[in-house]
C-alpha cells in the first residue's frame, strides 16, 4: 500500500491475497502475482490483509453487530410491558415525531436550556426527529416504537462502526472493535441506548463519527459522508456535540484542501478526492437544509439565538479545573470497564491512561517500517492515534466552556475516546509484538483473537443480564401519567366534567414543583394520540411546538394537573372537579420526606435565607440549583425532589385569561 501523499505510486507488499493474477481482490486493491498493489491516486482503500469477500464480511459484520446489539434487543422486549407513557423531554420528543411529514415538520431539534434576549433556544436540528419517524409510522405511533426506533438507530451506528472496522483490517480488527463497542455498551446501559432523549441519541454515533474520520484519513474516502452523517446526527441533536464536530469539520476540510494541492498533478486521484468531498458537502448541506431555512425564516433564528447564548451567557463557565476533572473522570479506564459513571473524581488514573496513550503513540511512529505490515497496521494505527489526539484536545476544551449546572449527560461523548485510547493501546502493543516475532506464531494469534472474544462476550453477557430487568425512566410517573390519562378520558367520554365531552377543546395546565411539567407534556401527548382537541398556554410553546398553544377563550374547559399544596387550592375553586387523586409514597417515604422537609427549613432559617423556605413546598426542583441554598440543607432538598408529591388532576372552566 502507499502512504497517504506519496502520490500515483506503489509499493509491493509480500503477502498472496485472493485475486492473484490482475483480479481486483474482495476489498478493492489489484493484486498481482504474488503482491498487493494500492489504488491509484495513492488510496489506501479498503485494507485486504484478511482476504474477506463481501459475502463473508457480511456475516462477519452482522454477526459481531448482532452480539454488541443484543442487550437493546432484550430490553426493548423488557420494554414492551407495561406500556410506557413518555414524559417532559420525551414527550416533547414524541410531538415532534409525531409531526414529521406534516405542515408542522420540525426544522430544529428539541428545546433546550438555550435562551438570548428572551428567546427560547432549541438544539441545532431535527434529524432525530426524521430518523425516528418510519418505525413510528409502521407501529402506528405507539411510544414504544420510540424505544425501538432508538435501538435500532445505535443497532445501526454499532454495525456500521464495525463493517469500517472489517474494511481496514477484515475480521480481527472488526473483532477488536466489537469488543471495545461491547465495553462501550455496558458503560452506557440499555437505559440510555433505548430511550429517546436527545443527550442520549447521539452516543453512538460520535463513536462512529470519529471511527469513519479514520478511516477517511487512512484515504478510505468513501467514509467522508458517513463521518457527515454521524456528526450531523449528533451535533444537531445535541448541542455538546457542536464545538467537537465544528473542530474535525474544520480540520478535515483543511486537511482536503492540502490534499488536493498536492495531488494537482494527478487528475484521477484529484477527481477522486473532489468527488467524495463534494459528495459530503452536498449531504451535509441536506441534512442541515431544515436548520437553515429555520435560520432564514425565523425572527429571530434558532442559529442565532444558539449563537448569542454562547456569546453572552447567563453563566459562567465551569473553567479549566473543573473541565479537565469532569474529563478526567470519564478517561477512567477503571470506570469504563466496570460501568461506572459519574461527574466528580480522581483524575489520576486517567492521567495514567493518556500516558500510556502517548508512549504508544510515540512507540508506534518509532517501529521500523516493514514492507508486510506498515500499510496495512501500522500507518492506520499512526491515523487512529492522530485521530484520538485531535480528540482530547477538542474535548477538554468543549468540557471546559461547560455553563453552570454539570449535568451528568454534557461528556458522555467522553467514553468514546476512553474505549478508543485503550483500542490503540492494544493495538499498538499487537503490532509491538508482532515486530518482534518474524514468523506470525498461530497459538499467539489465537490466543489474543481469544481474549478479544472473551472481551466482547463477557461484557455483552453482563450488560444482556441487567437488561432482562429493563425499566424507563422514572416508571413511577410513567404509571401515573397511565391513570391520568385513563381518569381524564373516562370522565370526558362520560360527560361528568365541564368541556362538552370529546368534542370539545381543552387547555391542559399544571402547578408542578417537583417534576418541571413532566406529568403535563405527557398528559398533552397521550390525550392527543387518542385524538383529543388539546393544547397548552403560551409559556408551554416551545417545549410543545407553537401549533399547540391554545387561546384560552377559545377552550371549552381546562384540565389541571396539581402538585403538593396546589391540591387543596384547586379542592377549593368553585367548578373544578376532581378526577384522580394519587400519592404512590409508602408510609417510610411519606416519614422520609417529613424528615427531610423539616431539616431543608431548619437549614434555610439557619443561614437566614426565610424567603426561600415557601419553595421547599412549592418548587424544591428550582430550589434545589439556586445559590443561595446552604450545602447543609441542598441533601435534604433533593430528597424531596426524589420521593416526589401527591398529585391530583381536575377539570373546570377556563381559569386562565
């Protein structure tokens, strides 16, 4: 194979492929007697050292992907009973899908704690939203067709990842690969890979962003449009994906620009270049055609109220120190193995990971040149570790200019580069001792293929153990919204509230201190399905798309979701009748939530913050990140934000003006 730059030559490789003879071999070089020859232009294309033809790398790719993948396949099936009701985000997820093929097709992506002037901000673009839409369609828009929709999207990444593996290295790197997904799986959870949450979604394909990226480099330019599509998928679908995909972005095209400049004398590897980078800017111009005809439209566009947020935001930056710690935290190697995840931690053993990166690196570019295996391990190896460089630098800086709150989910991206780091480590230390060992020996072979298996197998086997007992998130308020919903129909379809029965249109509202609405989207979403004539208020526009905001004249009655001490207020109000009451607490959490009440107001008149003890009650949610809380009663806080409230729901004459 020929360097990447070393233009319109070759260079024999000792190794016999099928195809000897002029044939062109299973992966795409030509081979003649007795050697491999590269593609012209100086293409490494598809590596040929494992002879793979298309038919059995297929069955290589589908059968690897099949074993990574099948952890989502039990917890869908886990998912399936009892039926899920979606809430807050994902609720607002099920809206936009729902509405994909209509008038009210989305041109963002879902909204977010992005603000400018007043402006409600949402995530880049609606591409989610797209590749969701047809499993929907065809299981006729139950929510659990989202669950699906999303295991089979990261089923997809997953086999993806791999078949590019298998192209560079045939089935031992394809088997590597699959391994390290495998880690990446368990670390993640079903939870995360089934659920339709926009942090969630593009997990997956960041890792298949920077998998197609290499390949690239390593001049396997049919891959420039999938690394388009991976990094359009996740960086419109979540906005900490944007400063990592806006970097390789801009890096590669410098990096086609100076390509193209040295291949100017060589019109066929110059068209070929041009070709796939025009391709890629041309997908990558469709996929983001909805985010800029919203840009040219709005007033004023997502993109620049995305863009203000992050000029002048309402908070400050977490800052180097903590950036490099919540990075360092998800470089832990030990974490990654054993599926722990957290935002706080020693930053050592991720220290000692990039060394040992840098030394294998560094060992890499020092290991003599070797005709048999330079092109086809050892330059692909230099590009992945150039790759992982890039990386790491563009990660700490997206984790440094993290604002305020560190949610759990703003590095998820991070884990990607950890299983990456400890690939090429491995990698590297093969081909070490390969170097040393002239003759390839068959029982050394097999016994590293064997430890890679027992890799893939072990943490494929755990992560299908803990899906067996698969549960969505927050099933508590799931099993809520279903009586809700099943209460509120009821008393519609039986004419026993205000409203004119299913006929009429009704303004959903809710006082909800706990939950930030969640119970309310959810309500909004399932009534809708079963083809009611609902909406919301203005200040729920955003989070449920303009087209169901509702003018309060024009509804027929309102249906009112309570919180805590809202409940007796609305008891209180003449025509309101109440249809469901629910407290799911036990008697131990009802006294654990009195005890943790009682030490948040104690701790709050202890630091003379009276004016705060009212949102105990009343918003614990907000309470919770404001800060001016003392430390000493923020425990007690979320104690009551985790046992929850009892909630109720009535429906009366409009209320609101």
């Amino acid at each position: 194979m020929s360097e990447v730059g070393e233009v319109g030559t070759t260079r024999p490789v000792s190794r016999t492929e099928p195809g000897a003879g002029g044939a062109p071999t299973a992966d795409g070089a030509v081979a003649g007697a007795g050697e491999v020859r590269a593609p012209a232009g100086g293409e490494q294309g598809p590596a040929p050292d494992a002879g793979l033809d298309p038919r059995r790398r297929r069955l290589v790719v589908a059968g690897l992907a099949a074993v990574v993948a099948l952890p989502l396949a039990i917890a869908v099936v886990a998912l399936r009973t009892p039926r899920w009701y979606p809430l807050l985000d994902l609720a607002m997820t099920e809206l936009r899908v729902r509405d994909v093929g209509t008038r009210h097709t989305p041109l963002v992506g879902l909204v977010g704690r992005l603000s400018s002037n007043g402006n409600q901000g949402s995530h880049l673009g609606p591409i989610s939203f797209y590749a969701l839409a047809p499993v929907y369609r065809l299981l006729g828009g139950s929510s659990w067709s989202l669950l699906l929709g999303v295991a089979l999207l990261n089923t997809a990444a997953v086999a993806t990842t791999i078949w590019i593996a298998a192209r560079r290295g045939g089935a031992r790197l394809a088997l590597g690969f699959a391994a390290a997904l495998a880690v990446l799986v368990h670390v993640y959870g079903t939870q995360v890979l089934t659920e339709p949450w926009n942090p969630y979604m593009p997990v997956m394909w960041w890792m298949l962003t920077l998998v197609a990226l290499w390949a690239a480099l390593c001049d396997d330019l049919a891959m420039l449009p999938v690394a388009v599509f991976a990094a359009s998928f996740a960086s419109q679908t979540h906005i900490s994906y944007v400063g990592l995909v806006g970097g390789f972005a801009a890096l590669t095209l410098v990096a086609i620009a100076v390509r193209a400049h040295r291949l100017r004398g060589d019109r066929p590897a110059l068209r070929r270049l041009l070709g796939w980078a025009g391709a890629s800017v041309a997908l990558g111009l469709l996929l983001w055609t909805p985010t800029i005809i919203d840009q040219v439209t709005g007033d004023p566009g997502n993109v620049s109220i995305v863009i203000d947020h992050f000029r002048e935001p309402d908070e400050e930056p977490i800052g180097v120190a903590r950036g490099i710690e919540l990075l360092g935290v998800h470089l832990n190697p030990w974490r990654l193995l054993s599926g722990q995840q957290a935002t706080t931690g020693s930053v050592v053993p991720a220290a000692l990971l990039v060394v040992a990166w840098l030394a294998a690196a560094a060992a890499t570019w020092r290991l003599r040149p070797d005709p048999d295996t330079d092109a086809r391990l050892r330059r692909p190896l230099l590009r992945l570790h150039a790759v992982l460089a890039v990386a790491l630098v563009l990660g700490a800086i997206s984790a440094t200019r993290i604002l305020g709150f560190v949610w759990h989910y703003l590095a998820l991206w991070a884990w990607s580069i950890n299983v990456l780091l400890l690939l090429s480590i491995a990698w590297t230390a093969a081909l070490l001792v390969r170097a040393r060992r002239p003759r390839p020996d068959r029982r050394a072979v097999l016994a590293g293929a064997g430890a890679v298996a027992a890799v893939l197998l072990v943490w494929t086997g755990m992560t299908a153990l803990e899906a067996v007992d698969a549960e969505p998130t927050q099933a508590n308020y799931s099993a809520m919204l279903a009586r809700f919903t099943d209460a509120v129909t009821d008393a519609i379809d039986e004419g026993r509230v205000p409203g004119g029965g299913p006929d009429g249109r009704y303004l959903i509202t809710w006082t909800d201190g706990v939950n930030l609405g969640s119970t309310g989207f959810g309500l909004l979403s399932e009534l809708e399905r079963r083809g009611y004539d609902v909406g919301v208020i203005g200040a729920h526009g955003p989070g449920a798309r303009p087209h169901r905001v509702m003018d309060p004249d024009e509804a027929t009655a309102e249906i009112h979701i309570s919180f805590g001490p809202d409940i007796p207020t609305w008891q209180a109000r003449p025509g309101a009748e109440q249809v469901v009451y629910i407290d799911q607490r036990t008697d131990e959490e009802l006294a654990a939530y009195e005890r943790a009440r009682t030490e948040a107001i104690e701790a709050l008149r202890r630091a003379g913050r009276d004016e705060l003890v009212e949102a105990v009650d009343t918003a614990p949610f907000q309470l919770y990140f404001d800060d001016r809380v003392p430390e000493d009663a923020r425990a007690a806080i979320k104690a009551i934000n985790d046992i929850g409230q009892p909630a109720a729901v009535f429906v009366s004459p409009v209320t609101v003006g």
